[in-house]
C-alpha cells in the first residue's frame, strides 16, 4: 500500500503585499486543522540528532511501509524528550494523538494494530484518554513553560505552512506594517529578555544601541555555534522550529534598520543546517527575504554560514571575523560590534535562543514576556544535563526555578548506583556546584553570586 509522506502542500509563490500574507496564512491554518480534524490517520515520528542515533530513521521507514493509503506519515522534530526516542504519535480520526516510546522497528506493527499500550507515554490532549494521561502530566514536561520550544514535536520542520499554521511570521508582520523600529524596540526592552547564549546582556540594549548607530550598511548576525561541551539547546531550536529563529532575525533587522542578516552555524549539525537552509529558501521563495518584502519597501538579504569547529569562534567578535572569511580570534573592545562589527560596520549579534524568543515577545508584548521569570532574570531558558540521571534531553523551564527541581523533578534524579556530588554549570564556563547549592534558584544573578554562571544553560 502506498501512503501520503505529508499533508498536501501549499503552493509557494511570492507575495506581493499584506493581503497575500493574511489570505497565505488563512491556507495554511485551514490546512492545520484539517489534517487534525480530517478522517486520515496521522502517524508523526520524532526525528532529530538524538533519534537519528537510536534508529529513528528506521522506524520512519518502517511506518511509510505499513502505513495504510489514507495515512499520512509526518517527519517531525524530536520533542527534547531523549528518553523515549525514537517516539511515535499516532493519531486516528476521532481520537486524540497518543505518543508511543521508546519504539523499535519491530514494535511499530503492534503500536498500529493497538497492541503496545505499555508503550503509551502520554496523550496530546488537555484530558486522559482511556488509561493513557495527558502528556503534560508526565514529570518532565509537567513542569516546563513552551514557549520557544512549543512547536518541538508539532510540526514538520521543513513545512513553511506548518510554521505559519502555528504562529510564525506574524511577530515579522507586525514589525512590518503595525510598529515603528522605536516600538518594536521597546517591546523587546519591556521583555528584559537577557542574552541567552553567555553573558546575559540585555537584548533591548542592544538593539537600541545598533538602530542609533550612524553608519551604514548595519548587519544582524545569529550566533548558533554552540561550542560548549554537552549544550544542544541551539541544535534542538534549529531541528524542531527553523522558521522561528529565521523570524527572529528578521524581527532584528528591520527593528535595528540592517539590510542584511547572517545566522553562524556549528559545522558539527548537519541536519540543523539542511532544515534551516530549507526554511531560508521557502522564506524567500515566499518573499518574507529579498526585496520589497510584501510591498513594504522594505529590504532584508540573508545569508547561512557555517563553522569549522573552532570553540573560539563562539565568541562574537571571532565569529565575525569567520564571517567575513578570516581566520576567527577574539579582538579587544572597544569599539563594540554595534559600532564595528562586520566590515567595520554596526553589527547586532545575539544568540539562537534569544532571538527565538522574540516573535512571541512581539505578538504578545514585553510585558507578558516579562511575566515569566524572576526580578532579574525574566522569561524561560533552555536547559541541557549531561550525566547519570534517569532522564535526559533539552527543557525549557521558567527562570528561578530551584537546581533540585531541574534535576530531580524534571531529569529524574539519579540513576541507580550514583550519588550527586556536584555540577559544572554554563557548559564548562564556570565554577561547579555542590549538594549545598541545590536549592539555589536558576537565574542569572543567584548562580552569578555563588561563582556559578547560567551562560548556555547546560549542566555537566
């Protein structure tokens, strides 16, 4: 039997003006809800780097091969669950979807016939169904707070129509045709939103700073080289939602008056960088990228470059000079890169993480945004732990919230035979923590006052 790879496509043509974005995203959403509320079954498999390793691909392939003809079989993202891959979510007409993990080749014969209920992790649906719970009640997704990461799971990274079903672009429309650069900025201000990637300076700052600058042409740049040892967070953004950080540099652009945006990816991602060049190439076969982006006068070129490896060229101003094609170093400061950055000229540079929480922070406003968090510290973070605990994988949790919580609640605790002695906090950039510390909050000044450091948000 032959089954659809996916819900039936959109035609991609540029757009011309607001109208065609608004009646665009009508298709799109229209198309959304019809496959959820249509009568085909939707079978959707997590695959991402982690999965990959555990044979996603494989189970892909087993469920394209025994899928009926009126199935649709989804290549989604990994959820940040590592634990449960490769997963599986199927989903029959009248039913909600339920989530299936870990699942082997063998097993997918079972789960489709509903004979693997032991398999049932969870339902994506607000109530139990039959004996199954609903996902969000199970301790590691229970108690994080989706916001950058709430399409992890949930739509085809390669799909533009699903991006923009879910939300995507309406913060870059909004910016386009409703906000002045001095507005848009100061959303972004009201957020607090702290730089996400190291040192946590203010993103409104920033930005303010790059707009005010005087010489043209201005750049935004996209840090995603993650060099840290065991931190993934920028990875797991790239493979699950593209289209958001790719709405996020835009956002940038035109806020900050910069005509031209790069995103600085790690060489060692392969898939991240296949799934982001797809999003920059759908973005500009829609006219989101290019040339009077939807009749607004407006100009924003984009460029994707890659890293060699190099963990010095996670520092801004190394990575720029590996921009530009020159070997990556650190230089002294000043002049900052708002006043010299790429070829000398005023450059914004921020991290993937930050960047992909600015949609929402437009949409929404900075001071909902700014209803996350603590005094200090505002909004979500990605997490990442690397050791012997029961569970792993990338969450995203409210800043504040205490380390014993994080790695208990969330990741389980420890696994058997293992006693907590301490963890290196920020990747490798800072001091350790010990057991006396566990019930120190997550944010940037607590962990910043006992010689610890958030930076990257991951635990070894």
């Amino acid at each position: 039997m032959v089954n659809q790879s996916s819900s039936e496509s959109i035609d991609l043509h540029t757009l011309a003006s607001k109208e065609d974005f608004l009646a665009f995203q009508q298709r799109a959403s229209d198309r959304w809800t019809q496959l959820w509320d249509g009568p085909n079954v939707v079978v959707s498999v997590g695959v991402g780097s982690s999965s990959i390793a555990r044979g996603a691909l494989d189970v892909l392939d087993r469920c394209r091969s025994l899928a009926g003809e009126s199935a649709i079989v989804r290549e989604v993202s990994g959820n940040g669950a590592f634990w449960m891959e490769p997963w599986i979510e199927l989903k029959r007409p009248d039913e909600p979807p339920v989530i299936y993990g870990p699942v082997s080749v063998e097993d997918v014969r079972g789960v489709f016939a509903g004979e693997r209920p032991d398999l049932a992790v969870g339902v994506r649906h607000a109530e139990a169904f039959g004996t199954v719970p609903p996902i969000t009640e199970h301790p590691f997704f229970r108690l994080q707070t989706s916001i950058v990461s709430r399409n992890a799971g949930v739509i085809e990274p390669d799909s533009i129509e699903d991006a923009i079903a879910r939300g995507a672009y309406a913060g870059y429309f909004k910016v386009l045709f409703e906000l002045s650069q001095e507005e848009a900025i100061a959303e972004v201000t009201a957020a607090q939103v702290r730089g996400r990637g190291g040192g946590g300076f203010p993103a409104g700052v920033k930005w303010e700073s790059g707009r005010k600058a005087r010489a043209t042409p201005k750049f935004v740049v996209c840090n995603s080289h993650e060099g840290e040892p065991n931190v993934y967070k920028d990875r797991h953004l790239h493979e699950c939602d593209p289209h958001r950080i790719m709405e996020g540099i835009l956002i940038a652009c035109i806020s900050c008056g910069a005509e031209r945006g790069y995103n600085y990816i790690g060489g060692e991602y392969p898939l991240a960088i296949r799934r982001f060049r797809k999003a920059v190439a759908d973005a500009e076969r829609l006219g989101l990228i290019g040339k009077n982006i939807l009749g607004t006068g407006k100009n924003v070129a984009f460029r994707v470059r890659t890293g060699g490896g190099a963990y010095i060229c996670g520092e801004a101003s190394a990575l720029m000079f590996s921009v530009m094609g020159v070997r990556g170093q650190p230089r002294t400061k000043p002049p900052r890169s708002v006043e010299e950055g790429l070829w000398k000229r005023p450059t914004i540079a921020n991290n993937t993480e930050t960047l992909a929480a600015i949609p929402d922070i437009i949409v929404n406003g900075g001071e909902w945004f700014a209803g996350f968090g603590t005094e200090g510290s505002k909004g979500t973070k990605l997490m990442t732990v690397q050791g012997p605990m029961k569970r792993l994988g990338v969450v995203e949790v409210e800043l504040g919230m205490t380390l014993r919580t994080l790695l208990d609640d969330v990741y389980g605790g420890m696994r058997e035979g293992y006693t907590f002695k301490g963890v290196q906090t920020g990747g490798v950039s800072a001091g350790p923590l010990t057991d006396k510390h566990l019930d120190l909050p997550v944010d940037f000044d607590s962990l910043a006052d006992v010689g610890g450091m958030l930076g990257s948000g991951g635990w070894v």
